[in-house]
C-alpha cells in the first residue's frame, strides 16, 4: 500500500529515532512510504519550501496516498491538519501513540469517531502496524453489504429477516445470513445464555461491562467469516449486532455515565476487534406492549430454562429504556431506520406491509 507517514518535526525532533523504526518497519512490511522526508535528520523544516508549496506538495501527497499512519505523540497543527485533509479524501487514518509517553493522549484525537488509535511502543510496532494496515486493506476489498436488523425482544425481527432472505434469494443477490447471540453453536454464544438466565447475577448486579464482553466476543469469533463473506460480494443479514449491545447494555448505566460507556463499546468492537461497520441498521419500532404479547407467543427456550422470558425480557420498565434508547441511536446515525411496525392506531401492521416499508428503506441506502 501507498503510506503517507506524518508525524511532529517541525519544534522537536526528540522522537526521531521512534518516527524511524515506524518507517523501516511500514518498508517491512512490504509497504511504499511516501514522506520519508519526515524521518531525514539533515531535511531542513519545510525542506526549503515556500509555505504554500508545502501545503500544496503534502497535500498532493495525501491525495495520492491508499492510508495515513500519524504518529500524534508530540503535538502538532500540522499533522492534525493532514490528517483531517486524508480522511476529507476518503483515507484511512491509522494514528499511532508511543506508549512510554510523558503526556496522556490528546481528547481530540482518542474521541475522534473516524480515527484508528493505537498505543505502541518499540517492540511492538510492527505487529500494530500489520493488524491495522491489513484491516484496512480488508475494508478496500468489501464488495458486499451488511444489513442489520434490529428492535426491542418480541419486535420481529426473525420474521422480517427471513422474508428480506427470501426477496435476496429470489432476486438472486448472494447472500449470507447470521443470528447473534449464537446461543447453541458458539462458546462465548453459550456465555450469553447463562449471563441472562441469571447465572451471574441478576440486572442489577452483573456489570455491563463484563456482561458486554460475552456478547462482544460471540461477535468477534465471527468476524473473519463475516469479513470473507463481504469479501466475496455477498449482502450479509445479521439478526442483531453490535448496535443491540449499544440499546441493551447501555440502558443497565446510569444516564450521566452512558456517554462513557457508548464510547467504549464502539471503540471495543469496531476499533479494537475491527468488527465490520454495517452499511444500514432496521430498527423496527414496536410499542413495549405489543411485543409483550409477543414474546409470550414464542415457544419455551433452553438458555432460558424452558421459560418464555428471561429476566431481561420480563422487566417492562427496562424494555421501555432500551426502546427509548434505540431511538436515541436512530437519530445520532444516518444509516439507522426506523420502521414503525404499528398504525397510527397502535395496531401491528401486517408482516407484509413491514417487508415493505423495510425494502423502500434499504432501497433508499442503496444495498439491495
């Protein structure tokens, strides 16, 4: 890949040697870099440039490059600029933080929704720069969509996934499909079963960060099949994903401390177990009552031990939060919809009519 390596030089050039090592092993790996000006001991700053042909041959540059690599450790306006200028371009930002640094890293750059950060240090510098860089070089190569379809418990969710299944099997788009939590075929899958049969605690004592985490590994044992299907140009369904964990886990913290929470649990799974981003998000909008009535509809459940509600799904008042805050997410994500599964009456609409609504959405974001 074509790298452009951007880094502090122009106040204090303490880290040089660090800057270099990040260089030799980006040629290491087999990588072209295209600023190895930024690691030249003797370049004077601006290499004897007008300011303005500075700016236009660094930019040039970035425009030419596949990814950035940024090491942020020193500050700089300068790198914080080209920065931004890549990701403007449609780059991706790989933005490296040695970890033996005297200074925490900067806000900006840790609660940036469009960066990669990594913490580093000398001994391991390569291997980050392999799994960010072949990430990266994995995402260039996704053909395929993902679809998610989500909602409250009792909300439909199979039902319409398996009438969107059979819409791509008859318009012969290839397709895959799977179903988190993956109780019965996945270890961590089997976790989340007993996590919400109670076995290690109830709502209110099991941390959402620890109970999180079952979930969050179901989905990261799946990753590289899901990651080659995509690769492959198959639109891949998943009933639920990440996006259920940011409703139902969240709706366990207190509100003031949701924000926090949020923030790790994305930067977990799609930054750190590089989970692939869903191209659209269905959430389909049930009233809590209805889908009470649902859930008791279904058939009894070995996780939950032969009852039809586990305690998650029993609790109204904790279904009504984690409705208002799929809500929430509808609004702060373009690629989410909302499909209002009732009329105007509150009466559930037929099956029929929600495949509909739910087509002329994913027609709208253009992956079907």
């Amino acid at each position: 890949m074509k790298v452009y390596f951007g880094a502090s030089v122009s106040l204090d050039r303490s880290m040089l040697p660090v800057y270099q090592e990040v260089v030799a092993n980006l040629k290491k790996l087999g990588h072209t870099v295209m600023s190895e000006n930024v690691i030249d001991p003797t370049m004077p700053v601006g290499g004897g440039l007008t300011p303005k042909e500075l700016f236009v041959r660094e930019a040039k540059l970035i425009e030419q490059a596949e990814v950035m690599v940024a090491e942020v450790t020193l500050p700089s306006w300068g790198t914080a600029f080209l920065m931004e200028h890549a990701l403007s371009h449609g780059k991706k930002v790989l933005a490296l933080f040695y970890k033996d640094a005297s200074t925490p890293l900067p806000y900006m750059i840790e609660g940036h929704p469009d960066l990669y950060v990594a913490h580093y240090s000398k001994g391991n510098v390569r291997t980050v720069l392999k799994k960010n860089l072949e990430d990266f070089a994995s995402m260039d190569r996704r053909k395929g969509k993902l679809i998610v379809i989500d909602g409250t418990d009792g909300s439909g969710k199979g039902t319409q996934t398996e009438l969107l299944l059979k819409y791509l099997e008859q318009h012969k788009v290839k397709n895959k499909y799977i179903d988190f939590p993956r109780y019965y075929t996945s270890f961590h899958g089997q976790m989340v079963g007993r996590y919400l049969a109670g076995e290690f605690g109830n709502k209110e004592s099991a941390s959402p960060y620890l109970s999180s985490l079952f979930y969050a590994m179901d989905r990261l044992t799946a990753r590289d099949e899901i990651v080659d299907w995509l690769e492959e140009g198959n639109t891949v369904v998943a009933n639920r994903y990440t996006t259920s964990s940011m409703a139902f886990q969240t709706a366990r913290i207190e509100k003031k401390k949701r924000e926090e929470f949020l923030k790790w649990l994305y930067e977990m799974e799609y930054k750190e177990h590089k989970l692939p981003k869903e191209d659209v998000v269905i959430f389909l909008y049930v009233p809590v009552e209805i889908s009470q009535k649902l859930i008791e509809q279904k058939a009894k459940r070995e996780y939950a031990k032969g009852k039809k509600k586990d305690e998650y799904e029993a609790d109204v008042e904790y279904q009504k939060e984690v409705l208002r805050l799929y809500l929430e997410l509808a609004k702060k994500y373009k690629h989410w919809e909302v499909i209002r599964c009732v009329d105007s009456k509150g009466k559930l609409l037929p099956v029929t009519k929600v495949h509909q609504k739910i087509m002329k959405a994913l027609k709208r974001h253009g992956v079907v």
